[in-house]
C-alpha cells in the first residue's frame, strides 16, 4: 500500500519561491506520473505539473514559466518549486500518483501542505 | 483546452436517496480518461471512478459511473451518511489534465 508524505514551508512572502517534496513509501516510483495539484481555500482541483521515472516533466501552461518539478529516485521522493509567488499561489498543494493503470487517474494522494503568501 | 462543467453545484438530498451528479465536457473527449473523485472536508480527494465506468480499488458498489462523449454522470444508488462531501470530475487529454469545479453533496 503506498503511502505519500509530503512537507515543505507553509508561509511565503511574495516574490519568494515555494519549495515543497513528496516521499513515496511502501510502492514503486516506476511506471507511475508523480504529480502536483493545488486547491485555494474553499475552490477547486487545478493540476500544476507532473514528472514520470525517466525524469519527462510536463506541466500546466498556465504556470509552466514558474514551475519545476524534479526527482530523487534513490530516495523515492519528488519536489516541486514555485518562484516568484503571489497571493494568488496561496492553496492546499497535494502530491499525487497518476497511474496508466487507472486511465491517468489519480490513485494515491498526499495530505496536503497549506502554503500561506502574505506579506 | 477541455473545460469540465459539473451540475447541479450543489446536491440537497436524504440518506437513502439516490445521487446522480453530472459533468459536462466543452468537446466530445474520450470516456477512457474520465475519472471521478469524492473528497470530505479537510481530506485529500479519493479516487472513486477511473474510465468513466471502472470502480476503483475498494470503492463501494453504490458508486457508478457512466457516460460518453461529453456527458458524463457519477450516481450513488443509496445515499449512506459517508457519501456527503464534495465530488469532482477530472479528464486527460494530450498532457493536460482538466478538473471540473465541483458538486457539494450536502445532507437535507
């Protein structure tokens, strides 16, 4: 049963770049999309970006300038950065791992890291 | 870019009663990648429903999906006091993955 454990700063001033990563425990880290997505408070999903165990990264066009997911295989662990933060970034972020397997679902979650942009 | 539409936004409905939430796609996209997710207050969301029809690992039988081209529908045969919560429908295409905004499933 895979487990994702996430972590990272929860409070950024604007301008600052948000660090987050993802440990991936009791599964795999091949043949999966290890991915990114955020929810503002009281909104919905929007998908930021995913890489996949050869290290393709394919992310949301909307935030494709300011995105950089990356891996450490030998440690089973994937991150995201996000420069140049505003109010607008402030959201829940969870990692996730989409899966051919379930038609490019996503199957296994983590609980979520509230990052906070406030001046 | 595929825009996923759900309706009602929200769903007033008893336990016992039966469910059905729709989501609606900008252009005709393919029912293989239409997954469905249900999440509760302060949770990450699960995943309930994979190619449109497939129930995922452990997901009760009174969840159902079904659907085509560019409607979809997500239906709870028999409401149980658990199942009220937020549910959303997500798609891929070429790369891009597209969620819907939401439908609150909320207890009358």
């Amino acid at each position: 049963q895979v487990q994702l454990q996430q972590w990272g700063a929860g409070l950024l001033k604007p301008s600052e770049t948000l660090s987050l990563t993802c440990a991936v425990n009791g599964g795999s880290f091949s043949n999966y999309y290890w991915t990114w997505i955020r929810q503002p408070p009281g909104k919905g999903l929007e998908w930021i970006g995913e890489i996949n165990d050869s290290g393709n990264t394919n992310y949301s066009p909307s935030l494709k300038s300011r995105v950089t997911i990356s891996m450490d295989k030998s440690k089973n662990q994937f991150s995201l950065k996000l420069t140049s933060v505003t109010a607008a970034d402030t959201a829940v972020y969870y990692c996730a791992r989409g899966s051919y397997g379930v038609d490019y679902g996503f199957d296994s979650w983590g609980q979520g890291t509230l990052v906070t942009v406030s001046s | 870019e595929i825009v996923l539409t759900q309706s009602p936004g929200t769903l007033s409905l008893s336990p016992g009663q039966r469910a059905t939430l729709s989501c609606r796609a900008s252009q005709s996209v393919s029912s293989n990648y239409l997954a469905w997710y249900q999440q509760k207050r302060g949770q990450a969301p699960r995943l309930l429903i994979y190619g449109a029809s497939t129930r995922a690992t452990g997901i009760p039988d009174r969840f159902s999906g079904s659907g085509s081209g560019t409607d979809f529908t997500l239906t709870i045969s028999r409401l149980e006091p658990e199942d009220f919560a937020v549910y959303y429908c997500q798609h891929y295409d070429r790369s891009l993955y597209s969620f819907g905004q939401g439908t609150n499933l909320e207890i009358k």
